[in-house]
C-alpha cells in the first residue's frame, strides 16, 4: 500500500466526521446514520413491494431481474430528488493544508466508502471561513448527485 499523505489523511478523517455528524439518508435505504429522513408511509410501501419483486426474480432467477431492478433504482431515485436536500453544510474543526487535491482524495475515499452517501464528491462546492466561524473552524458544503446510469 503506497504511503498517503497528511492531506489525505486529513481528509479522510473529516469526511468519517462528516458521515457521523450530517450525512442525511432516507428511512428505506438499508444502511442507516444518524441523520434519516422519512419518506411517506405510501411510499415506503410502493418501495418495499418494488424491492421484494425485484429480490423474488433474482431469487428464483427469472429473466426479468434486471427491469425490476431498473423500476427500484428508478422510485428510489425519485425518492432521493424529493427528500434528501441539495446541498449538505458540514462545520468541521479548522484546518489548513498545502495540498486541496490531497485532502479531496481523502474526503471523497471516506465518504464513498461509507456506502452512505447521497452526495458527490467530486462536486465540493466550497471550503471556505465563516465570518461567524472564522478561526474556530471551516464549512464544507457538499452538492447531492443521483446516479441516473442504472
């Protein structure tokens, strides 16, 4: 394993924090923080009856597995637009590096692999001082993504 450095130790460090502390996820998804929203009782419905449709087919292995999978993903993309804000606002303990592009790397390693994240990485909006918070501490604002490859 090739030696990370600082910068991106940093960054993964934080972007753990950020998963703790903000990361949002929606009640049906599996993996779960401290941060869920609630989507509506019908709705909830109409996915868990999508999901057990889907896990039927690749369960008995019919052919048709992969539209199902494309109508779940679909609904629960539908979901993410509808719930999950556009944009996450992190305050996180003041710091400074040399190297931006290191500490992303980090930041971006941690959260996907969190398996959690509605958010993109490669889309930080700003890391930038507060007025209110200059010197204690730094914001980080992450923009929400929705896969639409499915």
């Amino acid at each position: 394993m090739k030696k990370q450095s600082l910068e991106y130790q940093l960054g993964f460090h934080i972007g753990n924090y950020i998963v703790c502390q903000y990361l949002v996820v929606l009640d049906i998804d599996s993996l779960q923080t401290r941060n869920v929203i609630n989507v509506s009782v019908d709705e909830k419905n109409k996915y868990e009856q999508l999901n057990d449709k889907w896990f039927n087919t690749v369960l008995f292995k019919e052919l048709n597995s992969t539209d199902n999978w494309k109508e779940l993903r679909l609904f629960h993309n539908e979901m993410i637009k509808k719930y999950i804000p556009e944009e996450l606002i992190c305050y996180v303990d003041y710091f400074d590096v040399e190297n931006m592009s290191e500490f992303k790397d980090g930041l971006e390693d941690s959260l996907w692999n969190s398996d959690l994240s509605h958010y993109s990485l490669n889309e930080i909006v700003e890391i930038s001082e507060d007025e209110k918070w200059i010197n204690q501490g730094r914001i980080i604002k992450l923009k929400r993504v929705i896969n639409e490859k499915i």
